[in-house]
C-alpha cells in the first residue's frame, strides 16, 4: 500500500473545467471519502488517478513513485490501481474465479499460486462456493464484492472506489459498506471512496474531502468537516444545519434567535449561525436564556426524531431521541447548547 | 509546480516519456491505416467527380435534361415513394401485430417474415415472371420489391417494440386508453427512429436494385446506368447519372436522419421482466392469421414452388460440373470479399474499440454514409480504376475487393454496435488490472464483440454471395458465379436452367437469415446495420 499525494491537477474537456488546481494527500493506509454534488469532479479525480484520464497540469505521486507529471502520465496499466467502478463492472464473458484472476501475472505465478489466490479472496468476500457462478447470475451486493475481490487480488497501491453501493438498497448497502470498509482497513489499504452520500461518507473515512466545481474546498477528520464547517453551505452538506441570520458586534458578542441581547444601535456584522439541529435542547420549562415556541411538526424516525418548532416565524429543526412525549401544537422552550458558528456574509 | 527534482523523480520521468512515446506510435500506425481505408472507401465517389466534371458541363447538362433521362428520374421517384409507402403501412402492421397479438407459435411466425432476405430480387422477380407469364412493368416492380424489403421494416420495427417498456403501455391503459390511441400515443412516437431505419433500408434497396427492374423492363437509374456503360462505354455519361443517383440516396439518408433526431427522446431501456400483455380479439388474431399467411404464399411459397417443380423438371439437363464450379467460385468469391472487408474495417474498430477521439469518429461517418452506395456506382467506378492497375484487374482478388468496399459500411455499423456492447467500466478495470491496450482489447472487448463482428462478416458474405452488378461487371473472364448464372438464363427466359443454380443460393443464403431472424439475435442486429441488399 502507498501514499498519494496530487499536487496542482488540472482537467478539462475542451472549454469545461472538471478539475482546478487541485491537491490532496493521503497517508498510507489512509481511507478517504470525496463526497460532493454530481457533476463536481469526483469520478474525474479518480481517474485521473487510475490514469485514464490524461490531466492538462499537475503531478501525482503514487508512493514514491510519480505517475503523472503535468499531460506525462504512466499508462493506466502499469500503476497497479485498484478500480471499483459504480456498477463493478465485472467481466460478463468470465465467471467469478475467472474474474478475480484477471489482473493476477500468468508468466510470474503458477496455476496453484493463482487459484489459491482466487479461494483467499473468496474466503474474505464470504462467496465460497461462487468460483463458476457468471456475473450475470449475482445479486448486485455480490457481484460488489466480486469486483472488490477482483480490485484487491493485484495488492494494488491504491484502492479506487467510484460509488459502489449506489445502486444497492439501504439495509444491505449498510451492511456491505461496514463489511468492506472493515476489510480495507483490516489489510491496510490506502484507498478513496466516491460517495454522494454524507452519512457513508463521515462512517467510512478517515479523512472526508469535500468537493464542489473541480476543487476540495474542505478537508479533515469527519468529526472536524462535520464540527467546524468552513461555510453554511459546507455545513449543510454534512449533515442537516439551521442556518439563522445573525449579526456580530464589535466585542465579538453575537445576536441571533437564541440571544437577542445586542443593542441595536451598536456597529455589526452580518451574517449567519450555522446550529445543528441536535445542538438545541427542547424542554417544557423556561428558562431565561432560552426561546419560546410551538411544534409545528414531528418526523419520527424510531431511534430519533426531528422535531420543527416555530419560534418567532422562524422553523427550528431539534433531533431528539426517542421515545418522547411532544405533541404537535404544543409550547416549548428551545435552548442552544453547541459551539457557536458565526459567518459574515460575503 | 512545485516538484521537486530528485534523481528519482528524473528517472520515473523519462520512464513516463517512454510510455508515452510508444502509445503514440501504434496510435500512429492504426491512425494511417485508417486513413488509407478511408482513402480506399471514397475511392469511387472521388473517381465519379472527375469523371463527370471531365465531360464538357454543357453536355452533361444536355445528359441530365433531356426527356428520357427525366423519365429515368420519374420512373425511380415513383418506385422508391411506392415502395417505401407500401412497406411502412404493412411493414408496421404485421410487426405490430406480431408483437402485440396472442398467435399460435408466435416467437417461430417471425421467420417466415424474415427469410424473403435470403431470395435475391431477381430470383424472386423471375419465379414470378414463371409462375404469371407476362409479369413486368412498373406495377409488378412495386409489388417485387415491396416484398423483397418488408422485412427490413418488419426487423427494425420489431427491434423498437421490443424496446418499449411494457409498464408504460400498463399506465397508458389505466389512464383509460385505448388500444388504439395507445398504439399512436404511447408505443409509435418511441419506435418512430426504429421503423425510419428499416424504411431507409428499403428506399436503398430499391434505388439500388438492379437484378428486378431490369427483368421487368423497367428503366431507373441503376438500369439506365448499366445500359449506358454498356452500349457506349461512354464512362462520363455514366458518371453523370450515377451521381444523379446518389444524390438521390443521400436525400433519402438525411430524411432518415431527419427522422431519428427527432425521436432521440424515444431510447428508452427496457425492464427486462416484465410481462406482456397481448391482444386476444378473435377478430384480430383471424386477420392477422390471414394476413400473414397470404404473405406467405406469395413471398415464400410461389418462389419455392417455381424453383422446385422448374428443378425437378430440369432434371435430366443439369450441368453438374457447371453447378459445383459456380457454387465453389461464389464461395470463394465471397469469401475473399468477407475476408478483405474484415481486414480493411479492423484498424477502425480497433480505434472505435479505445476510446475514439474526432478522426476516428470521422471515418467512420464518413465510411458508414457509404452504405448507400448502389452496387452499379461502385461496380462503374472500380472497373475504371480497376482497368489502370494492370495484372490484379479481373481478378477474383479485385472482384472480392469491390465487395468488400460495397460492404464495408455495414461490417462498420456492425463493429459498432458490437462494440457498443462492451461496458466502458469494464475496460477501465481490465486496465486498472494491468492489461495493457491490446490485451484489453484481446481478452476483454474481442470475447464479448466477437459474436457480433462475426455475425455481421457472415451477413457481408452472404450479401456477396447474391451480389449482381459489381460481380457482372468486374468478374475474371469465365468466372461464372450463382448469381451471374441466374442472371444469364433468366435474362433470355429460360427458367429451368437458373432453377437449380437459384435453389442452391437460397438455400445456403436461408442459413445465415435464420439465424438473423432469431428473436435474441435480431433486434440486436437490425436497427444499426443493414443486410441483405444484392444491388
């Protein structure tokens, strides 16, 4: 397994940029989600990559060796990178074993060597048994695995993998994704996972990058991108945010739905308070430094359950954990207990 | 850039530099090839051009005005407007019914619809002028090649019905439809660009043909061509017309193109389990039974019939030695073409295979608008090219060239499609693995291309097989083949001596048809490339 590192890397297809000035690295070992709107330039990263995109600038680094020197590239082929596309992509003329055995060197490996391999992998997919099963006749989380087994079997450098549970449904997406992340981890495995789901991509990561118009605007731990967002709108894609206009004076005291205590003739800057929604309290009991209103309405989700509350015209979006005895219609008191996030406009 | 320079970084450079270098170079050389193939492709329409523009303008002005030449142009206006008229109206009807009607043996109905493709039109032209003594004109043109091409629009409309998604015709019902304002509504405007490419097939097939109309006296452009070349050997005036005629195909191809682009909305992906529902009216079923079975009499049954009792009759007078040496040269012949044509369309699909950049795109537009090219022009144009290269003229290696020039268009729509088959993702992967280009091309898209390519080189060999005016006018001195055997008796009426040689035609034609006309098989074939076509 190897580092990453991708210095300054450009892509673009005739007038459009897909990627600008982009760089990121990544210890070895290291798994990193890019998560971000379509059409941001994930896919395009990964493959610049694996190489099959040639980039207009820029270098990568696999390990120490340089696969990508601004449009120099090593071809695809001789970087021993781990793909995972969206739909697997599996063989559909060979079966499993036959598909897992692709990338093994016949001329380095004997027959023994390469079929001991195939059980290896098989055994860590859990598909004993599938050697002759065809693509065609896998479920979709099978046919996920095989193309991971198929990724690793190579002990690629990298593993690249371009949202691959997308297309499976929630319970097994849930379960596939820990199994795998489990089995990257367990071989430590460098490897980027492409996602356009927040919550896959904060459970997955070590590092979550996030993506928008060719650029990482954010990088960190998921506890951090998911703590101390850079912008509302940053905020807003990890995970659900009330965003409430605020104003800061000059001594640094901020006003806003919480705490309207500024005077109002005071010079300020305004802005926004970026609250996620279990950072409110709701209680029956008022408190003074707190803010009255009404539910307008429960979505129950069992283990929790986002509660709007209507204070002052304003909807304030509160999780809190089931079971709970709110009702619609009734009176509460709202208080904010977590950091507090101020962004001035522009 | 803020690299920096060890002596590491200096050598995987030049390492990178390499690779790099050796990409280029084979892209270089397949990139050539292509273009010499491109070159070969265009070699007939750029001799046509000279060729025309060196007669005097004010004579080819005369040429193209003067009233039999505009008879010429009305007598082909109206074949092809009739033809594609009548093979749209039934062509989509009996499709339709085919697929939406419950039918006893419904998934077998089909071949019969289909294998009309394996009758040349001028063996069917002549077992009709056997079977209704009398039988020419205009009319009983129209009524040949309505037939001959129905199943063109028959496949290509099937193709786009099988594509539409059942659960829409399910909602369109629930909405309170009926099966009738479903039909237009719903299922047509989906299957528009299907049926406007089987009726191009059509149009093509019938500007070209040349075995049928000259049997019933008719005179089109691709007869008038002939005769002039022929009577004159006046190569100018014939350049002339020929190029009048593929003026005429390139209209009906844009007209095509028209259509499609229109319907580009329509491509819609098909679940593939879910059920259909079918119509069960008796009334319906009866006529379409009805239908189907006069269509089979008068396509299938007839020519067989004549063919067989004119053979049997025929019995004592046949020319064994003659038959065997005509079959093995058609063989051959065609063989050679499939051969040459597979050759001169693999650097192409090679590049197409990769990923395409502009030229490679070009080339093949460029090469697949060849595909109406009438077998007369291209004939014309290479027995003029041909003359000037000495020893390999009239050769049964410059014939297999000519076909394989007629018929690279369909080989490269077939490459295409085949090769639109193999999922983009799964030759990144087999990269990502380590396969370099040719083993991906060798181990991942030439496995799953392959019955596709193959199939399409059988149909150009079986297309070559029934080829008539290129072999007529470019065979080696005393080469007979079936086809020019067919033509030499049923030229002078004499039906018993072409039976025998039509009979064997048919028959190994019939195979590769019916395995076209597998349900499986044929959409998959149909819409993108055409077959068939003897010119």
């Amino acid at each position: 397994m190897s580092s990453l590192e991708i210095s300054h890397l450009s892509v673009s297809f005739g007038e459009k940029v897909i990627l600008d000035d982009l760089s990121f690295s990544l210890k070895e070992g290291q798994i990193a989600a890019l998560l971000g709107p379509s059409g941001c330039g994930k896919t395009t990263m990964l493959r610049s990559i694996a190489g099959l995109i040639k980039p207009n600038s820029g270098t990568i680094r696999i390990g120490k060796q340089l696969v990508s020197l601004s449009s120099l590239v090593m071809p695809s082929h001789k970087r021993k990178i781990g793909y995972v596309p969206q739909d697997g992509a599996l063989f559909p003329h060979l079966n499993v074993a036959e598909n897992i055995a692709f990338g093994l060197d016949k001329t380095l490996l004997t027959k023994d060597q390469i079929s001991q391999t195939v059980k290896d992998m098989l055994l860590l997919i859990e598909l004993q048994g599938f050697e002759k099963r065809m693509p065609s006749e896998l479920s979709g989380g099978q046919q996920t695995r095989v193309a991971l087994a198929r990724a690793l079997s190579i002990k690629p450098t990298i593993v690249l993998l371009d949202e691959p549970f997308s297309a499976l449904d929630a319970e097994l997406r849930g379960d596939l994704r820990s199994q795998v992340i489990e089995l990257l981890r367990a071989r430590n495995t460098t490897a980027i996972l492409v996602t356009h789901d927040r919550e896959e991509a904060l459970v997955s990561a070590d590092v979550v990058a996030l993506m928008r118009e060719g650029r990482i605007i954010q990088e960190g731990s998921p506890e951090d991108v998911y703590s101390l967002p850079i912008s509302p709108a940053i905020a807003a894609s990890t995970g659900e945010a009330l965003l409430l206009e605020a104003a800061q004076s000059d001594d640094g005291s901020i006003s806003y739905l919480f705490n309207n205590s500024l005077p109002p003739e005071t010079s300020k800057t305004n802005g926004q308070v970026v609250i996620r929604p279990e950072e409110i309290m709701i209680s029956r009991s008022i408190s003074s430094n707190s803010a009255k209103g009404k539910i307008a309405k429960i979505n129950y989700y069992g283990h929790d359950a986002m509660v709007t509350v209507k204070v002052k015209s304003q909807n304030v979006i509160v999780r809190i954990p089931g079971p709970f005895d709110f009702q619609v219609g009734e009176e509460v008191s709202l208080e904010h207990t977590g950091p507090m996030r101020f962004f001035p406009s522009n | 850039m803020q690299t920096t320079y060890s002596r590491r970084t200096h050598s995987s450079i030049s390492a990178l530099s390499k690779s790099a270098r050796n990409q280029s170079a084979s892209k270089l050389a397949l990139r050539s090839a292509v273009g010499i193939v491109l070159f070969l492709s265009t070699v007939p329409m750029i001799y046509l051009f000279i060729r025309a523009a060196q007669k005097p303008f004010g004579q080819s002005v005369d040429l193209l005005f003067r009233a039999k030449t505009l008879q010429v142009l009305g007598t082909t206006a109206i074949l092809v407007l009739a033809v594609v008229v009548l093979t749209l109206i039934f062509g989509v009807t009996l499709a339709s019914a085919l697929h939406f009607v419950r039918l006893p043996f419904r998934s077998i109905l089909i071949i019969p619809t289909v294998l009309p493709l394996a009758i040349p039109s001028y063996v069917f032209t002549y077992t009709w002028i056997a079977f209704v003594p009398g039988f020419s004109g205009t009319f009983a043109a129209i009524f040949i090649l309505t037939l001959s091409t129905l199943p063109y629009v028959i496949l290509a409309t099937l193709a786009g019905l099988r594509s539409v998604d059942e659960s829409q015709i399910e909602v369109a019902r629930s909405l309170g439809l009926s099966n009738y304002e479903i039909f237009f509504r719903v299922v047509l405007p989906q299957v528009k660009g299907h049926i406007s490419a089987g009726v191009l097939l059509s149009a093509l097939y019938t500007l070209s043909d040349f075995g049928a109309v000259s049997l019933l006296n008719v005179e089109s452009l691709t007869v008038t061509i002939q005769n002039i070349y022929r009577a004159s050997y006046d190569r100018g005036a014939a350049a002339v017309i020929a190029l009048v005629l593929i003026a005429f195909s390139t209209i009906v191809v844009i007209i095509d193109d028209r259509v499609k682009n229109r319907t580009k909305a329509g491509e819609a992906v098909k679940a593939p389990t879910s059920k259909q529902v079918l119509i069960e009216s008796k009334g319906t079923r009866l006529i379409t039974l009805f239908i189907l079975t006069s269509l089979f009499i008068v396509s299938i049954a007839i020519p067989f019939y004549v063919l067989i009792t004119r053979f049997l009759d025929n019995r004592v007078t046949i020319n064994w030695p003659d038959l065997l040496s005509a079959s093995l040269s058609t063989l051959l012949v065609a063989a050679i073409g499939a051969a040459i044509a597979l050759v001169l369309a693999a650097p192409l699909g090679i590049l197409l295979s990769g990923r395409p950049d502009k030229f490679t795109r070009f080339a093949q537009r460029i090469i697949t608008v060849g595909h109406g090219l009438p077998g007369v022009v291209v004939g014309l144009a290479l027995v003029s090219v041909g003359s000037k290269l000495g020893v390999i003229y009239q050769t049964i290696f410059f014939l297999g060239f000519a076909y394989a020039l007629l018929f690279l268009a369909k080989l490269v729509a077939s490459i295409n499609a085949s090769l639109a088959r193999v999922p983009s993702g799964v030759k990144d992967v087999a990269t990502s693995l380590g396969a370099n280009p040719w083993a991906v091309i060798k181990k991942v898209v030439a496995p799953i291309a392959a019955p596709g390519i193959s199939l399409g080189t059988i149909l150009v060999f079986l297309t070559a097989m029934k080829e008539l005016p290129v072999t007529l006018m470019l065979r080696p001195t005393g080469l007979e083949t079936l086809a020019t055997e067919i033509w030499s008796s049923a030229a002078i009426n004499r039906f018993n001596e072409a039976a025998p040689y039509a009979l064997i035609l048919v028959l190994i034609a019939a195979l590769p048809t019916f395995l076209i006309s597998r349900p499986d098989k044929a959409d998959r074939m149909f819409v993108n490339e055409s077959m068939g076509s003897e010119k």
